[in-house]
C-alpha cells in the first residue's frame, strides 16, 4: 500500500485541483496523528495484549477511510477525511513494528531480513501503480490506493499470535520512564530527524518529475531504485559490526549530501545514482534505530516504545511537511537544503549521545 500510496498520492491530490500548499498540509495529516492519537492506540492495543487485532483494524479502517477521501475533492473535505482516516491508519506501523520486534526477541531473529520484505512489497506497488499511471487518468489513482490498502488489510489476518508477556504495574512504570530516560528521548529525536528530511521528496518529488516530463514508469523506477539499495542494505544488515548508534550517524551524513546534490536538480543519470542513496538515509537509519530499540527497550513495553518514535516523528514530519509546502511554492528545488540541515542536526544528537546508548541497557525500565 505504501508504494502506491506514497509516490502517487500527491499526483492524486495534484490531479483534482488542489494546490503546492494545501498539499504539504493534507500529507502532514498523518504525520500528526502520530503525536497526538496514535500513542494512545498504541497504549491501548499495548494493554489488552492485542497487537495482531489492533493490526487488523486499523488494516480495514484504513481501507475504508481512503475510500472516504477519493469521494472527496475540495482541499478541506479531502483534508477531514484525510486526517480521520490517519487516526487509525498511522498506528498500524508501530503496530506491526512492535509487533515484529517482539517476534524477533521471541524467536531469535534479525529484523533486517525480515524488514526487506515491506520494501520489496513497496516496489511492486510503485511499478504497478506507475504502469497504470501511463493508461489511466491520474484522477483514478486513490482507487489502486484503496484496492491495495484492501488487500493489506486481507493479509492482516494471517498474522500468527505471539506469546505476550503478563501487563503488570512495572510495565506501566517502564514505559513511563522511558519518556525519562535522555538516552531514548536521543534515540527518537535522531531518528525522527532524519526520517523527516525525507519529507520534500516524498511531498514533491513525484510531482517535480512529472512536470519534467517524465512518465509514470520513469516515476516509478526512480522510486524503486531507492527501495531496491533499501533492500539490499536489510538483507545485508545482519553482517554489520559497527554499533547501531554509528549507523545512525552513517545515515545522517549520507542524507545531507543526498539532499544537497537533489537541491541541484541534477540530470536523470545522476538522480538514479542519488537515489540508490535511500538504502543508506532510510534504511540504515531503520536498522541503527531499531537496533537501538530492542537494545534499550524491554519487550514488554516495546509498542508504547514504538508509540513514542512515532509521535516524536510525527511532530518533526509533520512541521517539515508543511514548511516543505510553503518553501518549495516559493524556492522550489532549494527546499532540500532546509531537508540537509534537519538530517545534519540527527547527525549531531546521536553522535553527541552516542556515548550513553552504549552502556545501560533497558536502563529506562529498571531504573539504572
């Protein structure tokens, strides 16, 4: 769903009318819920021991609402419903994550190989959905968007149940102090920071290529070029040596060269090769930062965990969504130096904390 909802959901929004400004608005909305409802879902899926319900929910809700939205054309309506269907649609990633990460305590697995699946999925979204671009009016695009999230919600169901460790008052009192704890508050600032550079090119990249010329295809295996070095970097991921707060830095760095040389809208040859960079400035911050959850974060509270990322993403996307708007309306391109600067600052938090996320563990939940 996300590789056709995340390159052509603004070709969509773009098709029916509505301007450079309301959409950096409209694809902020998910970004808020992350700070605002999706901890409490997270919570509550958290206390009822429900991770794998709590998946298929929001896995049908979202379907639903993105229904809703393709009925909708004006910027405001489609910005309601846009925003109701992300109250249930946003949560079902840390869901799934916490969900995962649990799995692989539980089973003793990497999260790397498992993780690339959801990228090779997204590549078969985007050139789907980019083939059908070329024969279908851009009009009709929210509908291969609510097919898809249709059958992202079917696949919920085969979900296997986990083994789900007893709630008690200590695991209320751990994912409190986590909110205490600086070297997660480091963690999820990091993460957040460079994950939320990212927030120009989704919003406009699609939308700049399309006004270049190119064609749906060409759209869509640009996007898959960044997937595909995504993917290799998860497979090879559990080879890495280096501590997982040094990937984070690693990532940081590689983004704001990436974003700097796209501020220089550069030719299609050197776009394809900036573009395999997404392995290391999404990819290799997801593995450092999930490395870095499962290191510092019982199991017990891993989906408020995920909550808490979540919500510090969100807050950072959805103020960088909405400046990217605003700024590329009016300096186009250059927007990417601002995406430069935010991945330049997670660089300097984790490499700053980089010290206290290598000792004390857990430290967060037990007090130390």
């Amino acid at each position: 769903m996300v590789g056709t909802q995340l390159p052509f959901f603004p070709v969509w929004l773009k098709a029916v009318g509505i301007d450079a400004a309301w959409i950096g608005i409209i694809i902020a909305a998910p970004a808020v819920t992350r700070f605002t409802v999706l901890p409490l879902v997270t919570a509550f899926a958290e206390r009822r021991q429900a991770l794998r319900a709590g998946i298929i929910v929001t896995g049908f809700a979202t379907a639903l609402g993105l229904a809703l939205v393709g009925t909708q054309h004006r910027p405001a309506l489609v910005f309601l419903a846009y925003a109701a269907t992300c109250c249930l649609s946003t949560p079902s990633i840390p869901l799934i994550d916490a969900y995962a990460l649990r799995g692989i305590k539980q089973h003793g697995l990497n999260y790397g190989p498992l993780r690339l699946w959801g990228s090779a999925a997204f590549v078969v979204g985007a050139l789907a959905c980019g083939l059908l671009i070329d024969v279908i009016a851009a009009i009709h695009l929210i509908w291969i968007i609510v097919a898809v999230a249709l059958l992202a919600a079917l696949a919920s169901l085969g979900l296997q149940p986990l083994d789900n460790p007893r709630a008690s008052p200590a695991a209320s009192a751990g994912a409190s102090a986590l909110l205490r704890d600086p070297g997660f508050l480091a963690i999820i600032l990091s993460a957040a920071l460079i994950q939320a550079s990212h927030s120009a090119y989704y919003v406009f990249a699609s939308i700049v290529w399309q006004q270049q010329g190119f064609g749906g295809l060409t759209i869509a295996s640009l996007w898959t070029l960044g997937v595909l070095a995504e993917i290799l970097l998860f497979a090879v991921s559990p080879r890495f040596s280096l501590p997982p707060a040094i990937l984070v830095v690693i990532a940081a760095l590689s983004a704001v060269v990436r974003w700097v040389i796209t501020a220089q809208d550069p030719r299609i040859d050197i776009l394809a090769v900036v573009q395999l960079m997404h392995g290391l400035t999404f990819g290799l911050t997801q593995v450092g930062t999930m490395g870095l959850m499962v290191q510092r974060v019982p199991g017990h509270i891993m989906a408020r965990a995920q909550g808490y990322l979540a919500a510090c993403n969100g807050i950072v996307a959805s103020t960088a969504s909405i400046l990217s708007g605003i700024i590329f309306a009016r300096y186009g391109q250059a927007v990417y130096y601002v995406m430069a600067l935010m991945a330049g600052s997670g660089a300097l938090v984790m490499w700053l904390s980089r010290q206290r996320l290598t000792h004390h563990p857990h430290s967060a939940a037990s007090g130390g």
